[in-house]
C-alpha cells in the first residue's frame, strides 16, 4: 500500500510583515513540528534549543486556526509567560505537530526586536 505523496502535503500561510500572507507547503506525514518546516523554508526560527521548549525563538502567533491545536502543556505555558510579546495566540512552534486538519491555518512568526 502507498499512501499518494500529494496528500500528505497541507498549506500554511505566513502573514507578512505588510499584510500581505505567503503560502508554505509543507509535510503533515513525517512528524515534523511548526518550528522545523518554518526553519526548512528559510524563515528567521532560531530553534536555539533545538525544539523542547526552553528558548521560545520559536515562537508564533496563530492568526487563524488556534481551535485546530492541541493545548498548549505546561512547560510551553511557563515559556510562553516569559515571553513579553506573547499574547493568547502564541504558541511555541516546536510543540506543534503538523497534522492534516491544520491545513489553511494562518500564522505569523514573532519577531526577535
Ligand atoms: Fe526552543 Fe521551541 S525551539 S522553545
């Protein structure tokens, strides 16, 4: 049995400093979290701890698509709380796993500054 390759993919879309939102295919079949495939496309995503929630660099607003997550645990909470800019949409990007129901979410990634 082969699952079809194009399946497998969802879109995400990356809003833009400008408004504007760039589409970003990526990999719901290999176990990837956010913060890997935003790293893959050459988004600015330190990922410093190398994704087990204590630097937050990873860090990204869920402008659409939050009630599609699972919430957000305790270790990613107390990371979140440290975060200035962190709002009720923050998430950290190494503790979401892309799944296929995330397809269209829209996310904008929080800036170091
Ligand atoms: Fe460090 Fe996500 S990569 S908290």
């Amino acid at each position: 049995f082969m699952a079809s390759t194009h399946s497998d993919l969802i879109t995400i879309y990356m809003m833009n400093p400008d408004g504007s939102q760039a589409p970003l295919e990526v990999p719901v079949n290999i176990n990837l979290s956010l913060m890997e495939v935003l790293r893959a496309g050459g988004y600015p995503i330190p990922g410093t701890c190398g994704g087990i929630a204590l630097c937050a660099t990873c860090a990204v607003d869920i402008l659409s698509g939050n009630e599609k997550l699972s919430p957000a645990g305790d270790q990613e909470l107390d990371m979140l709380d440290l975060l200035p800019q962190s709002t009720a949409a923050t998430r950290l990007g190494c503790q979401i796993r892309l799944r296929p129901e995330m397809d269209g979410m829209i996310i904008r990634i929080i800036s170091e500054s």
